[in-house]
C-alpha cells in the first residue's frame, strides 16, 4: 500500500488541531504546548488508529520531516517513542513500519478510557455543585446547537471542554492523570467518524441527567456507555473501510 502520511501542519510550529478548533470555539488553549517530538507521534498516532496508515506501511524519516516542514530529528525521536509504545516497529536496514492493529486492541483501549472516566463520572456526581452543573449545561447546550448546524469542529471542541471541566470536577488529579494517558491512544479527532457528532451531543444528556441527579452509579454508567459507544463506532467505520481482513 503507498505510504500516505495525511496530515499537514500549516507552519513549521503549527499549533495541534484540537487547539486550533478550541480556538474557534472561544475554549481556553492549554497553557504548555507539547514538545514538537510529541506533537508529531500524537499525528502519526492519529493517523494509525483511525486507519490512514495501516498494518507494513513505511514511514520515511525524510518525507515526514518535508511533508510537515521541520527536520528529522523531532520525527526520528516521535518514532522511537512511538515504538516503544508498540505503534510502529524499527526493521534492519528498512527504517520504520506501521505495526498491526487489531479490533482488540481499539477495544482495549476505550475499555480502559471508558473505565477511568466512568469512575470519574461517579466522583463528580456526590461532589458537584450547582454553578459547576450550569456550566457543564451551557457547553452541552452549545455543543448541541454545533451538531445540529453540522459545526464538527465546534463540536469536537466542545466535547473536549466538557470531558475536561468534568475531570477536573472530580478532584482526583492521579486518576484525571492517569485517564489523560489513556486518552493518549485513542483518537483525538473523530470528526469523520460517522455518527460520532450526534453520538456526542446525545450521550452527554444521559451524563448530565445523571448528575443532576446526584446518582454516582448512573453518572459512572452512563459515562462509561459514551465512551465505549464511541469506540464501536471507530471500529464499525475502519470495517466499512475494510481495515481488517477476516483472519483479524
């Protein structure tokens, strides 16, 4: 299959996509940028779990470097790490390859996510106060009205604050820690993704119900129904795309 890298950065220390939408939607940007390294193995991450580069495809250190505009060495060291994290393998004399990924694997990671965020969910249901339910219904309410003009940017902005504020809600910062490193192996831009922007607008409601009513167990249940939701619907899409052959 023809190496296809998928993504461009529109300067040589373009901002990350989600931070560009954030932007857009009046969201606060995160105060420390990522290291350029990390910027380009989130990309190359990206590309990887939503299927743009598949199982063998090579990935040239040189047209990585031309295609985003910077030199080799941030490249080189995002695929070192992205082979320590098993994304991609280094073969003698042949430079770097994409490694399988298999429906396991996808599933493995949303169990993990939807896990750790369910039992954050839990914790902000016995502790959230009016004001913090307020806000979380205006960026709900907001994220709503951009899924129903179709503003998929604005939405997977929105979403992302949501997910935030409620974290942060929950005051547990080694579990908030440890949900923001699974969060790392799963797609951060699912605008694509067929049904992910209504998925988003919908499954919040049930989240929101449930704090609302100060019910830890519906708040940890629905949460962790979202996120696995999203999840099934990656994994339906890359089968529509034909990712997976039978034997997977």
């Amino acid at each position: 299959m023809p190496f296809a890298i998928g993504f461009r950065m529109t300067s040589r220390h373009a901002s990350p996509m989600i931070e560009r939408a954030m932007a857009r939607a009046g969201s606060p940007i995160p105060r420390r940028r990522p290291q350029l390294p990390d910027e380009v193995a989130s990309h190359v991450r990206e590309q990887i779990m939503t299927g743009s580069l598949r199982e063998g495809d090579y990935l040239r250190l040189e047209y990585i470097a031309d295609e985003l505009g910077i030199s080799v060495t941030p490249v080189r060291e995002a695929l070192l790490a992205l082979r320590g994290d098993g994304f991609v393998e280094l073969e003698p004399r042949q430079g770097f390859t994409v490694r399988p990924l298999s429906r396991r694997d996808l599933s493995d990671v949303y169990w993990v996510q939807a896990t750790l965020a369910g039992e954050l969910a839990s914790r902000v249901a016995t502790t959230v106060t009016s004001e913090e339910l307020d806000e979380l219904d205006a960026v709900q309410h907001d994220l709503e009205a951009a899924a129903q003009r179709g503003d998929t940017a604005t939405v997977e902005a929105l979403d992302s604050r949501f997910h935030h504020d409620l974290s942060r809600e929950a005051a547990s910062d080694k579990l908030t820690w440890f949900l923001g490193i699974a969060v790392r192996y799963a797609p951060q831009h699912l605008t694509t993704v067929a049904g992910w922007p209504e998925a988003s607008a919908s499954d919040h409601t049930a989240i929101l119900r449930a704090l609302h009513d100060r019910d830890a167990e519906a708040a940890r249940t629905a949460m962790s129904a979202h996120i696995t939701h999203v999840g099934e619907l990656l994994i339906e899409q890359l089968e529509r795309q034909g990712f997976w052959d039978e034997r997977v």
